[in-house]
C-alpha cells in the first residue's frame, strides 16, 4: 500500500517550521488535542514547557525502567521528561527535533528538571525524523567553517554530510530500547514517509518496539486540503488514513502492530471526514537464527482462527509447530497471553539439550508457569 498519497505544491517543510518556531513561543491552542497525563510525572516539568503541549495521546505510558527511549519530535520535551522519570537514572532518553525554537525551549530547562529529578538522563539533538544518521549540529558547525557560496561548494556540503551520516550517525542503528513519538509523523511529507519508518526500524534494538501517538484520519484527506499549509501544520491534512498507518509499520517489517489507545470521538471533523488521535505499539522483530520446528504453541482463542506476522494460521485449540525464533516472539507481549507455550515439545524429553528452553532463549517463564521439559509441576 502506496504512503505517497498525496500530490500539491505546498511547502510542507517551511509550513511546519514556520508553525512550530511561533509555536515555542507563543503557546498556540489550536495545536493542541487534549490528553490527560499522570500528573505525578507533570510536577518537576516547568509551566513554559506544559503549556506548549502540542501532543495528542501520552506514549510515555508504554516505557519501562531502565530503557533507552527515543522521542521524534520533541518539541518542548515534555514527553522526554515524563520519561526520563519512569526509566530512571538508569536508563536515558533521547529528543530529536529540527526545529531551533523548539529545541531551545526544550534545553533551557534541562538542569533545572534533572535536578529536580536527582539524576541527568536527558539530551536534546537536532535531525529530521526521517533521516537520523544526520546530525544537523555537527553539520551546521562544518557549514560555518565551509560557508556555501557555490554549487560546488554545496556538492562538497553534500558529500560531507553523507560522511558524518556514516561516521557519527545522530542514532546509532540497533541502539534504542523504545520508539516513541507524540503527533509528529503526520507532519512528515509524503515523499519521505517510507524513509521515516525503516529509520524508525533501522534505530530500534532487535526485540525493540515503536509507541507512536498520532492523527487519523477516516478517508484519503482530498488534496485541496492537503495543500493547505495551516491544515498541514496542523496535524490536519498529514494524518494517516487509520488503515495505512497500521500498515505502513508492517511493510517497514514490524510486527505485533497493535492499537493501545484509539479516541472515540473524533478531535476534529471536516466535512465527513473525521479526525482522530491513535496511539499504536509495533514491534522490530529479533533476528531468525533456526528453521528447526521443535517447539508448538495452542491458541486459546477467542477467534476461531488468526494469522501471525510471519504468515502462519493458528487454529483455536490446534497445537501447531514452530520456528526457534518465531517462538522466542510468540513468547513475549503482546502474544503470550493468548498462547499455550509448548517448548521443545518436538524433542523428546530424555533428547532435550540441558537446561530448559527459558534458559536457551534468554527468557523468564511465566509467572506461576512451569514448562520447562522435564518438569513434574503441572
Ligand atoms: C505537534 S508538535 C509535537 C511536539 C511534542 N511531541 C509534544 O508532544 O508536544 C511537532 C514537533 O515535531 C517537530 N517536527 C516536525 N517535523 C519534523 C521532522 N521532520 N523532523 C524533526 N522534527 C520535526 C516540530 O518542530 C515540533 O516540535
């Protein structure tokens, strides 16, 4: 399914900059879809940084302790904030933005929130979305160096960049524990679109997951909205349709895509077209090591059948075969609960390797689980 739905000669670019950089400054109203955060997490966050919340849905829900976590598009950092509390000192968070202003607003108050917290685990860098090997400071600091006053010196300003992409990338490919985003994605073009989730997929650890809060739109927004540059800064006219904003993060090679939160009313309305906020969890998957199908799992239904993310049908209360890796996935949220989990049950127990399948997977049982070969406990 296309994501490059849209043709206009809107400069979605400047419209965005131009939006947000007032927007740090003057707190804007209409940017804002109300969201309810834990307020415990809003106290050490200064007035300036929450009364420009330009959010609509809270993925800093949906992070753990000790995580590295990743915010695109940051804005004034609340997100980054509220998240620096729940991983903790040991674990660290990371705001990207391209905008100056919104940037600023957000440093300012980085000693004064750690502080507050007891612990330093926030930093702010500047970098499009969908390009985050570059590191747009570093680059900046080059241009000073190397002012551009000709195409060749702009061919050579290229060049240079495409070396700091490989040499310092901004986010190290495999790096981060937790993707999260809060209304951003829809503001990105068209034409970079596909490049935004394989770099949402190339940062993530193996086994890592994106939490990504966003606009949706019921329908294809027609394009005489989608050249209108406030809709577009607005979160209006870049919204996703619902469908394709799932599939985008499956075509990307994400799986478990899941809905965690969907508004029922919708924020806005234009004509029939409704639009609403939707937070949604994807997964990046670990790397296949095996194609030895001695592990099975049984799906407890309630649907009568369901078809994975690697294409295979579980039939309720059929005990099905699977691959190492795949069961090492089917082990883990979000599926666990819904399967039955049957390691090694293609070897036989007196064949088993020693130690049980846990072990060998690097995976906790379940609580109050005891399957491991061998076990006399159930
Ligand atoms: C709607 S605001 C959301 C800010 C923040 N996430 C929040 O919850 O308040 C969008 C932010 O994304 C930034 N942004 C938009 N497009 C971007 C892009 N392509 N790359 C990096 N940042 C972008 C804007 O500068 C702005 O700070």
């Amino acid at each position: 399914m296309s994501l490059e739905i849209r043709c206009c000669d809107l400069n979605v670019e400047a419209a965005v900059r131009d939006r947000y950089s007032a927007a740090a400054y003057q707190a804007e109203a209409a940017l804002c879809c109300p969201v309810s955060y834990d307020r415990k997490f809003l106290e050490i966050i200064p007035s300036d940084i929450l009364e420009r919340d330009y959010g609509c849905g809270d993925p800093s829900k949906h992070v753990r302790a000790g995580e590295t976590v990743l915010d695109l598009g940051s804005g004034g950092g609340k997100i980054c904030y509220i998240a620096a509390q729940v991983v903790g000192a040991a674990g660290r968070v990371i705001g990207v933005d391209c905008n100056d202003e919104m940037l600023n607003l957000a440093r300012k108050y980085q000693g004064v929130v750690g502080d507050r917290l007891g612990f330093h685990n926030v930093e702010f860098r500047k970098g499009k979305i969908q390009d985050l090997k570059l590191d747009l400071e570093r680059l900046e600091k080059h241009l000073i160096e190397n002012p551009v006053r000709s195409s060749s010196d702009w061919l050579r300003a290229e060049e240079y960049a495409n070396s700091l992409r490989v040499s310092a990338p901004l986010i190290a490919d495999n790096s981060v524990d937790v993707v999260v985003s809060n209304c951003v994605l829809n503001l990105v073009r068209s034409e970079d679109r596909r490049q935004l989730f394989a770099e949402i997929f190339r940062v993530l650890k193996p086994g890592g997951r994106a939490v990504i809060s966003d606009i949706v739109s019921s329908d294809d927004v027609p394009f005489e909205l989608q050249a209108d540059a406030k809709l577009w800064s607005g979160c209006i006219s870049g919204a996703f349709r619902e469908d394709r904003f799932l599939v985008a993060f499956e075509s990307a090679g994400f799986h478990g895509v899941e809905i965690l939160e969907r508004q029922v009313e919708p924020w806005t309305t234009i004509g029939p077209l409704e639009f609403r906020s939707l937070t949604l969890r994807a997964f990046k998957p670990q790397p296949v090591t095996a194609s030895d199908f001695r592990h099975a799992v049984v799906y407890r239904g309630p649907w009568k059948r369901v078809t994975t993310d690697f294409r295979q049908e579980l039939v309720r209360g059929e005990q099905v075969d699977v691959r190492e890796a795949e069961f090492a996935m089917l082990a883990q949220s979000p599926y666990r609960d819904q399967l039955v989990l049957l390691p090694n049950a293609n070897v036989e127990v007196g064949a088993a390797p020693s130690g049980s399948m846990f072990v060998s997977l690097n995976l906790a049982p379940e609580a109050g689980g005891c399957c491991s070969p061998g076990s006399k406990c159930c």
